[in-house]
C-alpha cells in the first residue's frame, strides 16, 4: 500500500479528556525512545481517512487502552475536526536485540465501524509519518538509493525520502484466510 503526501492536521491538546475516553491516565500519553520524547497527540492523514496519533508510555499501558466508551471517543475526534477516523494508539517496543531498528505495537478504533481493527494500514501510514517527523525514524544508506525499513507489528513499512521535505511511505505485510463465502444475488425480474 502506498501512501500519500501526509497531511499533519489537528493537536490534541486536552490530554485529560482523551485519556478518560480511552480508560486510561492522562499522565500515560506520551512516550520516550531512544533520546526523542513524542508527548502530542496529533490528526495525520495520508489518505481520505484522518487518524489520531496517541503515543503512550509501554506496551502494558496499550493493554489497558479501552475503546468501551464510543461516544468519548467520538467526542475528542470531533474536538480536532477529524470526524472521518479513528484512534491509533500506539506503544514503542524497546528490544536490543533488533539491531536499532525501531519496532512499534498499535491499536485502532474508529466509532465509524464500532469495532477495535486488528490491521489498519490506512492508519500505520500517518504513524509513520508522525514518527519520521519527530526524528523517530531517520534514513540510512541501504544500497543504491536511500531507504529505511522498519517494523510496526508484523508489517513491513518503507519509507523513501523523495527530496529535501518529501518522502514515500509503503506499507506490506501478510494476510491470513480467515473465512469465505458466496453471496447470492436474487433475480432481477419482476413480476406483477
């Protein structure tokens, strides 16, 4: 999936009301890694779709995250004119065995489809671009063009700056079957 140009839109500034949407602590948003502290909450977009960056502390904070009360949620969307999108609340991986490579968990929600969604690329794009702004993710030199590969869950995300402000984000990964079907259409014909 590649993304477009993003769009930085709305701050969340009020981190106590968004923090009781989610059941969780208003001292929770925000996060450190390596030397960079991300503590904004922030409306990225890089399709139709706008979606709310929240960074929070650790991985058992994320757990913790509810999306129970919908109409909170809704609420704090609204408050940063993204009425189109969701939540992606996210939680940096610190393991020093991944060879610096940064490596992030997040979850969505969106009060649109009234469900948690396991694989939202549409989001993970703007997290990308929301990191790479913030110096999280950085370039390096990987062969003949500059590229960086990195991590978030089991997807593989790229990012490739294009000129001095511009880059490309790609999102792939892998899917898994979980069911099938047919769906039958009844006739067109009428009759009176």
């Amino acid at each position: 999936m590649r993304h477009g140009q993003p769009q930085f839109l709305n701050q969340h500034t009020d981190h106590h009301s968004l923090a009781t949407s989610l059941r969780i602590r208003a001292c929770d948003i925000g996060l450190r890694h390596s030397d960079v502290t991300l503590d904004r909450a922030m409306v990225i977009t890089t399709s139709p779709a706008r979606h709310s960056m929240i960074p929070v502390q650790s991985l058992h904070v994320l757990g913790t995250v509810s999306f129970a009360d919908k109409e909170g949620i809704s609420k704090e969307l609204a408050s940063t004119e993204s009425y189109n999108s969701g939540v992606y609340v996210f939680a940096s991986i610190q393991d020093e065995s991944e060879s610096n490579t940064p490596r992030f968990v997040a979850r969505f929600f969106s009060p649109g489809i009234s469900m948690e969604d396991p694989a939202t690329g549409s989001a993970a794009g703007p997290l990308a671009a929301y990191l790479w702004a913030n110096n999280v993710l950085t370039y390096a030199e990987n062969g003949l063009k500059l590229c960086r590969v990195y991590r978030l869950g089991g997807d593989i995300l790229s990012i490739e700056p294009n000129k001095e402000d511009s880059f490309s984000i790609t999102i792939s990964g892998t899917g898994v079957l979980v069911a099938h079907g047919t769906i039958a259409i009844p006739s067109l014909e009428l009759s009176f």
